[in-house]
C-alpha cells in the first residue's frame, strides 16, 4: 500500500511502565525495534509524527501515574523526540484515545492537511484500537502494523481469558474487516512510504 507523503505517525503509550509486571504476559517482542524503525523512517523523510503519552490518573495503582518513571516514554523513544525534519506533536490523554487528548490531535492533523495516519505502540487491543477506531469515524485513512506494537494477556467475564496474540488477532480482524483501517506489516509500510519519499 502507498504512504502518503503526508501521513503522521501516531506513536501511543511506548511508556516505560508497560514493562512492569503488573500487566502480565505479552506478545511480539519484534515491538520496539518495528517502532523505532517507523519512528526514524517518518523523521528522515519529513513526516509529522505524534507522540502520545498515557498520564493516568488511577493514582498510586497505575504505573503510568504522573511522576512516577513509568509514565516517562522508553529509552528509544524519548531520544528520538525532536529529531525529526518534519512537525512533531505531544499529545497528553487520560483515556484511551488519542483523539481525547491535549493538544488536539484531530486539530493538528487537520491543520496539516493530512488524511493518513498510521498508529503503532501499546496496547493493541486498547489505546490503539480505540484510536484507530475513533481515527476511522472521523474520516481518516487507518494504517495499523499490527508487528509494530504489542498488548497483554487478558482476564474477562465469565470466566474467559484470552492470549495477548489471540487479542492481537481479534483486534486485527474487527478493525480490518469492520473497514476501520487496513491492518499490515511494518515491511509493507516501509516499502509504501518510500514512494512518496521526497
């Protein structure tokens, strides 16, 4: 698929306590290094690129509470912020979607010009998801590299429990065939963005 030249990266929640063990088991460990490269590619070739922090308010119960380290960004993002040749933007929430957040990510994007996004981070089956979803209902065409982010196994009702790659699956499978986004790899975004490359 081609990347506009345009598109904006939506960076979510790479949040140092998302590594504590207070989320349980995760999958996809190719995570980080697949962000990290989208974060670079979008930098050299001038792309916007938002940057979401989670800043929970759940108290002392949450690792990604304001003021504590968990709610800095990991390492490999926060010594990329501000190294792009293109617009950059940090958007704060305290919900799940990006689009609830300040400053306006819906703002910013719209005074871009820009009709693409492509969300990558943590955690699938939530933030990214409800942003895709929610990027989708407002007009946006939704890019989703589903190897470049990662989420967490899962307790719900009845009893029922799921794997964090079966809640990876079912989150890949409701957004693209509910036409909420296109759900791909990082390789095929990578190869879509050098099309538009300056």
């Amino acid at each position: 698929m081609e990347i506009a030249e345009n598109a904006a990266l939506v960076v979510i929640d790479v949040q140092k306590g998302f590594e504590e063990e207070f989320w349980g088991k995760r999958n996809n460990p190719a995570a980080e290094g697949n962000i990290a490269a989208l974060i670079d590619l979008w930098q050299e070739t001038g792309r916007p690129v938002a940057f979401v922090r989670h800043d929970s308010v759940e108290g002392s119960r949450s690792p990604l509470r304001v003021g504590y380290e968990g709610n800095e960004f990991k390492d490999f993002v926060e010594e990329r912020r501000g190294k792009g040749g293109g617009p950059e933007l940090l958007v704060t929430k305290t919900v799940n979607s990006a689009f609830y957040g300040q400053p306006s990510l819906d703002g910013w994007l719209t005074g871009l010009d820009v009709v693409q996004i492509v969300i990558v981070g943590i955690q699938t089956n939530m933030c990214n998801e409800t942003t895709a979803r929610m990027g989708g209902n407002l007009g946006y065409e939704v890019v989703f590299p589903l190897d470049a982010m990662h989420t967490f196994d899962l307790e719900g009702p009845f009893g029922w429990s799921r794997s964090a790659d079966e809640l990876s699956q079912a989150t890949a499978v409701s957004l693209h065939g509910g036409r909420f986004a296109t759900v791909v790899t990082t390789e095929e975004v990578v190869k879509g963005a050098s099309v538009g490359v300056r």
